[in-house]
C-alpha cells in the first residue's frame, strides 16, 4: 500500500490552461522525494490536490489505501499529512507564535502542558524559541517560514508535503531544517525546492514537474 496514489490527475484553474495533466505520482514508505520544477509549473497546486484542498477535474487521489473524494474522507489523512505552504502567512493566525505552533496538539487532542512542551521542544530544536511570545505577522521572513514549520512538526506527522521549506533561510537554519530531516522517522517527505543541492544526501528520488507531469531526475 502506497502512503499517496494519485492516478491519471488533471487539473486547470479558471482562464488557464491544465496545469497537471493525466498525472501519476505516488509515494511509498521510507521515500524522501525532491520534487523540482519551474516557476508556475504546478508544484504548490499538486500539494493542494494531494490534500484535497483543491479537486481534480479528473483522476483519482489514493491516501494510506483509502480513496478520497469528500471533505470527510480528507479530514483523517491530513492529521497524518503535514503540510508547509509555501508562504506562511497562509499557515499563521494565531496572535502569538507560542499559540500558532501548539494550536495543531490541542487540536489533536493532546492537553495544555503537553501541547506547550512539544511546541517549545520544536521551537528550541529549530532555534526560534525566543521567538515564543512575538506576534507572527510581525516577524520575518525567514523567521515566519521557521514557526510554521514548527506548527507543522509539533502535530507529529507521518508523511511531510514541504513547500520550499528553505527559502529565505540563512545557513544555521537551513542546517538545522536538515538534520529534522535526517534524524526525526517520518514514513515519507516530499520536499518541493528550487534549492535541490542542499538536499543531497537526504533524498531517495528527485522528480521533475514539467507540462503537467513528473518524471524522473537522475541527479541534481
Ligand atoms: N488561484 C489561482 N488562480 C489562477 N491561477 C493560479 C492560481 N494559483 C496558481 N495559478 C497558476 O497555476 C500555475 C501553477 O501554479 P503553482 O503555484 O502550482 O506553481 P509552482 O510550481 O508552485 O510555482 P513556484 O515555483 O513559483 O511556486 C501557474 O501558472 C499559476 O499562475
Ligand atoms: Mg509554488
């Protein structure tokens, strides 16, 4: 059983052409997927298909065996999926940034005090939990791109969607954004970057999305 089965996916957004097309992608346990591709090329839209967050025009979206369709069929998955938007203002809401990466536990079920200590345990680990009480919209770039990955990490997912997690980061973060990623066991990531050298030794396959479908990358 695949983790993600997405078969034969086509998609367009109103007054533009099909940005996916009778696309295939699928991914399996223990897989570390680069995914590359122009600016435009439908990288972010494939990542809203997977999640249900936008429908296909046709095809068929598979997630941990289970065919999905519906909003109800996507709530259970997206517990286990977690996704990084490529902006973070799209992620941040909260007023302080303490509340905006412990939201997703508490949602989860777990309680107060668990959900501040596994948000302060990733803040620390990403080095921004001195950022904890600073208002999310205020702070940079870089710094926003940071808290929400921390949002996403602190739901403990199985199977990571990042959406150029290292843009705008200086090298420490980027540095510790890596070693997340090689010693935390998630079953799967797909990490969608313009920036693939800096994932070298961390990945199992490097796709490449071009006129709507994906094929494979030797080496980047
Ligand atoms: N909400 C929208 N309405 C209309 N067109 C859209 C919308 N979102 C994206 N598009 C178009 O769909 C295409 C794919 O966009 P998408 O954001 O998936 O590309 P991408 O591969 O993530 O690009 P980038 O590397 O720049 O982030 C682009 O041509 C874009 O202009
Ligand atoms: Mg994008």
């Amino acid at each position: 059983m695949s983790l993600i089965d997405l078969k034969n996916i086509s998609f367009g957004y109103p007054n533009c052409g099909l940005v996916l097309s009778n696309l295939d992608f699928k991914v399996d346990e223990g897989e570390k997927i680069a995914l590359l591709g122009g600016n435009g090329a439908g990288k972010t839209t494939l990542f809203y298909i997977i999640l249900g967050l936008l429908s296909p025009f046709s095809g068929e979206v598979e997630l941990f065996g289970k065919r999905c369709i519906t909003e109800k069929d996507f709530s259970g998955p997206r517990k286990r999926i977690g996704l990084l938007f490529q902006d973070p203002d799209d992620q941040l809401f909260s007023p302080s940034v303490i509340e905006d990466v412990s939201f997703g536990p508490l949602n989860l079920g777990m309680n107060r005090k668990e959900a501040l200590e596994i948000s302060r345990y990733w803040l620390e680990r990403l080095g921004i939990l001195h950022l904890e009480k600073r208002v999310p919209y205020e702070l940079s770039g870089g710094e926003k791109k940071l808290v929400a990955l921390a949002s996403v990490l602190s739901m403990g997912p199985d199977v990571l969607l990042l959406d150029e997690p290292m843009a705008g980061l200086e090298k420490r973060a980027v540095e510790r954004f890596l070693s997340v990623l090689k010693d935390e066991s998630f079953k799967a990531f797909v990490v969608i970057t313009h920036m693939p050298r800096f994932l070298e030794g961390e990945i199992t396959r490097t796709l490449f999305l071009e006129r709507g479908r994906l094929s494979p990358v030797r080496s980047c």
